[in-house]
C-alpha cells in the first residue's frame, strides 16, 4: 500500500470520526439519540461535493464492528433480567423473524415486479434483524417499563443470528434452485444455535481462568478487546453461529466480572469501552447515511416516483408485519410464562404492546445483509433483483429509524407510558441494604473496641455511613441522627473543597513545586473523590 494511499485512509477516518463527534455532541445538545441524528447527518452529506464517497463493506461491518458492539451489549445485559423474560425475547428473536420473513416472501411478489416468493425470502431475512440502540435511548429517558427495555435489548441481541440464518437459506434457494427441507432446516438451526453458545461458554470459561492471574488494567482490557473477535471466528470457523458464541461469551464473563477485575481495572475497562462503543456505533450509522449515492447508482432503471412508493409500501408492511405479530405472539409468551415458567406476569397492555411494535428500528446489519448478497448466481447471471433489495433495506432503515424514532418518545407520553421505569428503586433499595449492612458491621466493631484509640475513628465511620443512608432514604435526623438535607449541604461542600485542592493543584504544578506526573495522580485521586460526590441515585 502505497504512501499517498495512507494519507488518504488516514484523512477520510479522521473525517469520520469528526462527523461523530460533531454530531453526535449536537444529538446530545438537541436531547436526540445519536444513531437518528448521525444516520440524518450521513445522508445530507452525501449530497455536498468533495465529501469522499465511502462504501460499506460488508465484511467489514461482520467482521470488524459487530464483534464487539455485540460483546458489549451482552456484557452489560442483566443476565437475571434476561433469563426472566427469555420467553418473550425468543418469541421476538425467532418466532418474529420467521414470521417476517414469511410475510414478505408471500407479500413482495405482489408488490415488486421480478419478485417471486424465493426472493420475498431473501428481502425478508435481510431486513429482519433489529437495532435497539435508538429504541432503548428514547426509552431510558422517557422512563419506558423496565421490562419492555430489557425485551427489547434481549431481542437486539439474538436476532442477529436467526435474521443471518434465515438470508442463508434464501441466498442457498436462490443460487441452486432447490428449497431446503425442514428437518435439514431443524438440523442447521439446532447446530448453529447450540454449538454456537457451547464456544461462548467454553472460551468464556477459558478467559474467566486465565483473568484470575492478572490484575493489571492495560493487558485486561487489551484481552477483553480479543475475546470478541476470537468467539467470533472460531465460531464462524466451524459454521457455527458467531453472533450467539459472542453473546453467550459476554452475558457469561459479565456475570462473573466482580471477581475477575479489581476494583481500578473495573473503572479502565467500562470507561474504555464506552468510548470504544459510542465511536464504533458512531461509525456504523454515519457510514448508513453516506451509502446512499451508491444506493442510488445501482436502481437508475427505475423512476425516482416508483421508488419512494415501493420504499414506503415496503416499510409500511414491515411495520405492520410486526405489531400484528406482537398481540398473539404476546399472548402465548404470557401463557407460556405463567404456566411453564410459573412467573407471576400479568398480560402486557395492547398500549405497551403497540410501543413494542413501533420499536422494530433496523439498522446497519440489515444494510450489510443486503450489500453481502452475491452480485452473480453460480452461471454467471446477475443476481436478480440485488440493487432493488438494497434501495429497500436502505429505505426501512431510515424510516423506521428516523420515524419511529423521532415519534417513539412523543407516543410513548401519548399513551401515558412515560415515568413508569422501575430500576431507581431498584437501585434505592440495594443502596439501602448495602449502606444498613456496613452500618451494622461498624457499629459491632465498635462495640467490640469500646476502649480502643480508634474509636473516634469508629464513630466518624458511623457518622458518614449515617448521612448517606439518610441521603438514599430520605429520612430525617429522628430515624439515623443525621438530616437529609445536611447531608445535601456536607456533599456540596466535599465539592467545593475538591475544586479548592485541585485548583491548589494546578497552581503548585505552574510554580514548578510539583511534576506534571505528581499533578496527574492527585488529579486523578480528585476525580474518584468528585466522581462519588455526584448524586446517589442516576438519571
């Protein structure tokens, strides 16, 4: 690779990584998810002259960004979460995916001119998958039930692998001309899925071994950006599923990440894989809106009219595919719950149930599906209707994107479903309990040291301890002998005077008292000290 070939490379990723910052600090700024003003922001740009012309590879996007985009949201799924609605989450997963593709191959026919229902297949397995991204962002924010969250995150998570598996039959159907039966169907699926979580579990196993020798935060997180990729490929290796070997990896270690890091590689760990996160989603969904001149170039046969009514029908039925699906698929997930599982679930209201629906928001596996198919069958003939199938997935994507993610939150307060989010008292009662339980523990070890130099030591202990449980409770100065609102005015001072000594800080290091290394530790030790000071109870 020559010089100038470098630059070049160079340049256009470093565009693209301004795009995302740019954008992704206006998302912010405008209270938008950024995966609906990124993907806005790549389809206006691919109109101005001089940007560089960026093609999505599909590979690229299968090999490079969903390892670990997939390994980072099973790492943070709550596995307790996700085993209890596992039923739910399969019949989106699988039982939704099938149905979709279903409904396409029978529908695209009558609606396409050179469809027939093998190619109805194909349509329907590439669009199939979902991104959760935009979804849960809205949702988080607008206080969406937990348990529609965790659904939708769980469904995000596996349909990667029944979507991919559904396109690899319909691509084989095409190339031979032969229709798969289903036990040869049963056997594939049964492999993929179960040998695919065997490599998961079993490299898991391997690393979580291999973690209980290092505590050392650079090699740790270096490993954890390998484990992605090397459940991936040898999973894909022996034909299996990729995508689940990766979940199961993540959803596994995650479970056990409280023995296996130290408390410092903790915090290196989780603040370098946010960044790495939201860069590589940032990536994905700028590329989507820049792929849209390449888009365009491969359908000039048709005209610009015909194109947007086949878009909107397309996506239209899409959307439509799945609410009809979600009511009876609701109603047996419930049934099967209630009385298999023996969870005390009530039926989901046909509001909540509706939102579930209007949260099918596609995005860049399914355009990486479509630009994945074959350009030529196995005698050299074009692949029928290849750039057709790629305009249509381009166009659900901003649709369901754009449109149900701009009017997601909106319906959301409509329906009056906003505010009902479970987990800060969730997280209230732990922080209770946790708090009651160090109380106990200090006030025995003081009794137990009544006499002992340390007991003033004790006693400030006991004096703390007290004003957080109040903090967290809400109770006054009668229940823990501190007042709540005390402790407000303790934590807004613990602020002032940590400003006060890193401003001393700074100036010592001006004067040339102390290092910059010297700064850069207090600074540090100064931000683990602000960091605890923040609210106890998150947004």
């Amino acid at each position: 690779m020559g010089e100038n070939t470098i630059h070049a490379v160079e340049i256009v990723f470093l565009l693209l990584l301004l795009f995302v910052v740019f954008f992704g600090a206006l998302a912010r700024k405008l209270k938008l998810p950024y995966p609906i003003v990124l993907v806005v922001a790549g389809l206006v740009l691919s109109f101005i002259p001089g940007i560089p012309h960026i093609s999505l590879n599909p590979d690229v996007v299968f090999l490079v960004f969903l390892p670990p985009l997939l390994y980072s949201a099973a790492w943070f799924t709550s596995w307790r979460d996700f085993k209890y609605n596992i039923v739910s989450i399969l019949f989106l997963a699988f039982g939704l995916v099938g149905f979709t593709v279903a409904g396409v191959a029978i529908f695209a026919p009558h609606i396409f001119g050179g469809f027939d229902w093998r190619l109805g297949f194909v349509l329907g397995a590439v669009v199939a998958t979902t991104d959760a991204i935009a979804a849960t962002s809205i949702a988080n924010r607008v206080g969406l039930p937990k348990r529609i969250v965790d659904i939708l995150e769980g469904e995000s998570l596996v349909n990667d692998a029944s979507g991919l598996l559904a396109l690899e039959f319909g691509v084989a159907m095409i190339l031979s001309g032969e229709t798969p039966s289903v036990a040869v169907g049963f056997i594939r699926i049964s492999y993929l899925i179960g040998i695919g979580i065997a490599v998961g579990v079993l490299i898991g196993f391997i690393i979580e071994r291999v973690e209980r020798y290092l505590d050392d935060g650079p090699i740790e997180v270096t490993l954890s950006i390998m484990i992605p990729y090397i459940e991936y490929l040898a999973a894909e290796r022996i034909h299996a599923s990729g995508v689940l070997a990766v979940v199961a990896c993540g959803l596994y270690l995650s479970r056990r990440s409280t023995r296996l890091f130290s408390p410092a590689v903790r915090l290196q760990a989780y603040g370098f894989w946010n960044a790495l996160n939201f860069v590589l989603n940032g990536l994905v969904f700028v590329m989507i809106g820049l792929q849209l001149p390449f888009v365009l170039a491969g359908i000039r046969e048709y005209h610009i009219s015909e194109l947007l009514l086949y878009g909107a029908l397309f996506s239209a039925l899409l959307i439509a595919l799945r609410v009809i699906w979600l009511y009876p698929g609701a109603f047996f997930a419930n049934i099967i719950r209630r009385r298999v599982f023996h969870q005390n679930e009530r039926y989901p209201s046909r509001k909540s149930i509706f939102i579930v629906g209007w949260t099918g928001m596609r995005g860049v596996i399914a355009l990486a599906a479509a630009l994945s198919l074959p350009e030529r069958l196995s005698d050299g003939a074009p692949f029928p209707q290849r750039n057709l199938i790629i305009f249509l997935t381009f166009c659900v994507i901003l649709v369901t994107l754009v449109l149900q993610g701009l009017t997601l939150a909106p319906l959301i307060r409509f329906l009056g479903l906003a505010g009902q989010s479970e987990p800060e008292e969730e997280e209230r009662e732990a922080r209770r309990i946790i708090l009651e339980e160090a109380l106990k523990h200090i006030k025995a070890q003081r009794q137990e040291n009544e006499n002992h130099h340390l007991a003033a030591a004790f006693d400030d202990a006991i004096t703390k301890y007290k004003r957080r449980l109040s903090a967290v409770t809400g109770q006054s100065y009668e229940q823990h002998g501190i007042d709540a609102e005390d402790h407000a005015h303790i934590v807004d001072l613990g602020r002032q005077l940590t400003q006060i000594e890193r401003q001393t800080a700074v100036r010592l290091r001006n004067e040339g008292v102390i290092s910059d290394r010297v700064l850069r530790q207090i600074e540090y030790e100064l931000d683990l000290s602000e960091t605890r000071l923040n609210p106890v109870i998150s947004d």
